[in-house]
C-alpha cells in the first residue's frame, strides 16, 4: 500500500520557486524607485491633504471639511515641527506691548477670578453628581425593604395628614 503524498509538502517546492522568481524581480532597488515614482506622481495631492484640503466633486481643491478626523502621519509631524519652528521665529520678531504694573495687577486678579469660578463649578457638579449616586443609593435601599413606605406613612403621622383624611 503506498502512502499519500501530503498536498502541503508538494506545494512547498512551488512556493519557494515563486518566492525566489519574485524575489529576482523585486530588488531593493527597483523597490525603493517603484515607490519613489509614486510619491513623486502623489507629492501634489499629498502636501493638500497635509494642508487641509482634499479634492471636491467639481474635481478641484477644497479645505476638507473632514480635516483632523483621519489622524495624523509622520510627513503631518514633520510639517507641524516645522511650522512650530517658523512661527516661533517669526514671534520672536514681533514687538509686543509691555503691560504696565497696574495692568498686570489686573491680569492677575482676572485670571484668579476666573479660576476661583472655574473652581467652583467643576467642584458643584462633581458634588451633585455625588449626592444624585448617594439619593439614587438610598432610594433604592428604602425601596427594596419597604422602608420607604414606612417613613412616608410615619411623617404623615407626624405632620398630622393622617388626622386630616
């Protein structure tokens, strides 16, 4: 009785033959100028994207109403660096009035104001936030044992609504 040839083993010589033949026909180099000639036929599209804008249905170019949703890319990064650069010189260069002492006294009274406000809003919203779980934790455990019904029913005897009926 002969053994069946395993299908898998007979396809390994044909799969390291085109993986050679492939290998032949796709150097590093023709890799790299395969790529490089896509980049140079997409640089235009590429920097309007980077830019923020895309290609409309009239087929010309638009701000991409989109931009910022796609995330980012290491030419956006480098773009971002760049202009980060720039715009720090160019800053440098601008003459900015000086504030006077009373001016900056000001400022800093504005900014301890708002703050304070600041302060005190983020603090009253986690505080209600806290007292509706506290009421939401309560309520149900007066509700699963009944207690609730007994307290209701003992203020109005207390409050006299009870004599009243």
């Amino acid at each position: 009785m002969t053994t069946p040839i395993n299908v898998i083993d007979s396809a390994i010589p044909i799969i390291a033959s085109a993986v050679a033949e492939w290998k032949k026909k796709h150097t590093k180099e023709m890799l790299t100028r395969q790529v490089t000639n896509l980049l140079d036929k997409a640089s235009q599209e590429i920097v309007m994207k980077l830019l923020g804008f895309d290609i409309g249905y009239g087929k010309t170019w638009e701000l991409d109403h989109c931009n910022g949703r796609a995330g980012n890319s290491a030419a956006g990064d480098y773009l971002r660096k760049a202009q980060s650069a720039a715009i720090t010189e160019w800053l440098s260069t601008v003459k900015l009035p000086t504030l006077s002492e009373a001016e900056q006294k000001k400022l800093t009274a504005e900014m301890k104001h708002d703050y304070e406000y600041a302060l005190k809003t983020a603090f009253s919203k986690l505080i209600l936030a806290k007292a509706e779980a506290d009421a939401a934790m309560l309520m149900n455990k007066l509700t699963a044992s009944k207690q609730l019904d007994n307290y209701l029913a003992a203020m109005k005897l207390v409050s006299g609504e009870e004599n009243a009926s």
